[in-house]
C-alpha cells in the first residue's frame, strides 16, 4: 500500500450537526482551516530568542533546563512527518463557523474532491 493512501482522511462535502446560534441541528459545510505560521510579531511566544534574554536565560551559572542541551542538530530526533490540519464547520442556516476543538493530524484531508494538504 502507498503511503499517501495510509495519510489519508475522506471527509462528506456536508454534514448534520448542532448549531449553536440555531439551537438545532442543520446542514453544515465542511472545510478546512488556514495553515498558521510562526511570525515576529510575538517575540516572546515560548523558544522566541528575545524571551531567553528578558528572563536571563542565556548567561550564568547553573541547570537552564532545555537551553542547558546540545542543540537539536546534534540530538537524534525525529521529525514529524505530517501537520495539524483543522476542520471547520460552516452552518448553511446562520453562516456561523465553527472549529473542531483538536486538529486531525494527517497528511491530506478529501473533502468531497477538494483536497486539502
């Protein structure tokens, strides 16, 4: 078998579920969410360079947890071979989005025939 069969989630174009705003169930239309990228606006997000400094992690003596080990590309690890890909709903009713509240980790989701990577 390939492995972009294995990777793979079929997901219907619409689907009955609980709206929120209508208070019953009606017809949603399923997507997929925008990937997000890491962006220099939020400098001090967790592994941002300028966060080490505010909270003096880069001089001294001493265990600095993570910062004390050799840098990844010394490690052996592994890198993850799939992304999070979120589903959103979409009522037909109300025009009301709403997220599923975990991504589903795969490589592509097939919604009808779209295929969201």
């Amino acid at each position: 078998m390939f492995e972009s069969d294995l990777n793979k989630m079929k997901l219907p174009k619409e689907t009955k579920r609980y709206c929120l705003k209508c208070r019953k169930h009606t017809a949603h239309k399923v997507g997929t969410a925008k990937q997000k990228s890491r962006s220099a606006t939020h400098p001090l997000s967790r592994g941002g360079k300028s966060r080490l400094l505010a909270r003096g992690l880069t001089s001294g003596t001493g265990n600095k947890g993570k910062y004390s080990r050799k840098p990844p590309k010394n490690q052996k690890m592994k890198s993850k071979v799939t992304k999070r890909i979120g589903v959103i709903y979409t009522c037909q009713v109300c025009k009301k989005t709403k997220g599923k509240s975990k991504a589903i980790r795969t490589a592509r989701i097939e919604i009808g025939e779209k295929v969201a990577k």
